[in-house]
C-alpha cells in the first residue's frame, strides 16, 4: 500500500507541477496565485502546499529531492558522479517527457510540454533562482559525504568538489538557457564538467546516449 500511495503522490505533483508551468507560460509567474493552480489541477489549496510549499517549490521539485538516503547511491555513484550526472541528464531528455527540441521566446528557451520548460524560471524568476539554489544546497549537502566515503577526499575536499558538481551543473544550464536551448542540455553539462575530470577521469560517460 505504501508503494501505491507513492506512486499516487507522484503522479498528482506531476499534474500539479504541469497544470502550474501551463499557467505561468500563458500569465506569467507573478500573476498565478497557489489558488489558480489549486483549481487548475483539480485539487484544494492546501495540497498544493502540503505537497510543495511555495509557488517556487512547484517549479524546483525534481525526482532527486524525493530520493531517499537509503537508494541515494543507487542514484549516484561515488567514484563516478560526472558520470552517473550525465546518465541522469541523457536518459531525462531521450525520455517520453524529454526535450526533442526547443521553441525560442522573448523570454528564453521555451521547452513545451518537457520537464525542461520549467529550467527557463529558474533564471527569469529571481525568487525561483533562490529557491533552486537552496535546493542545491541541500543535494550537495548530501553528495558530500558520499564522496567523502570514498577515501579519496578528505571531508572538506569533499564538500568544495560536491559544491562544484552541483552548482556547475546549475551553471551548465543557465548557458544552455543563456544560448536559447538550442543544443541537449547533456552537452553543457558534460563540456561544462570537464576541468572536474582532473578528480574523476572520464569513465565513457561521454558517449552515453
């Protein structure tokens, strides 16, 4: 039962999420209130608070945030975290939801009906940016010591070169945005992640496809 509620919560955030990108690509961010989504998805207010707290949080919520401690590695491998990112970002955009192609506004890259469309409001909306830099905060916060698990780094070396995984890749895709989303966002990141290659040397992830 516990595996059903979660497949269940799932799928209503995904519908609450779409119905919300829905709104703010027609209206704007600022005009859509949690009340307007709440009704546009077909569920009360207070749902949509209980499942993502702020309008910023409809924006940032990603399937990483829900990964648990215990699968975490089951996500990331230690030794190989450029590697298991780029795996990540490839199999997102080749997906069923991924991005096959980007429609170009005044505003930015606009990638319609793709999880990617909501990247443009992680840097059109300035309270958005900071709600994704705290969630970045909080991945790095526990990568680093998975990392550090490896012996390789000590725990502050681990936690400077988690900061410059995770924050790059947020970097990656601000170019990739900044350059009107023409190119897969794998390509960013995995150009972008080079000069980290000094600490985990390519191991094929770069013909991923």
């Amino acid at each position: 039962m516990s595996g059903l509620r979660e497949r269940q919560r799932i799928k209503a955030m995904r519908a609450i999420q779409e119905r919300a990108l829905d709104l703010f690509d027609e209206r704007g961010f600022a005009a859509v209130t949690i009340e307007e989504i709440a009704a546009a998805a077909e569920v009360s207010p207070s749902s949509v608070y209980r499942y993502f707290g702020t309008k910023e949080g409809i924006v940032v919520a990603d399937e990483f945030d829900r990964v648990s401690p215990e699968t975490l590695k089951d996500f990331l491998d230690p030794g190989d975290p450029i590697g298991s990112l780029l795996r990540a970002v490839r199999a997102y955009e080749s997906g069923p939801e991924g991005a096959h192609g980007a429609e170009t506004t005044r505003e930015g890259p606009q990638v319609e009906k793709s999880p990617w469309r909501r990247v443009r409001y992680f840097f059109a909306e300035p309270s958005v940016r900071t709600a994704v830099c705290a969630t970045l905060d909080r991945a790095s916060r526990r990568i680093a010591p998975l990392i550090a698990a490896t012996g390789e780094l000590t725990e502050t070396q681990a936690r400077v070169v988690t900061n410059a995984l995770v924050f790059g890749y947020f970097a990656a895709l601000e170019q990739w945005y900044l350059d009107g989303g023409s190119r897969p966002i794998a390509d960013y990141v995995e150009e972008g992640m080079r000069p980290l290659g000094v600490i985990w040397p390519p191991s094929g992830h770069g013909s991923a496809a």
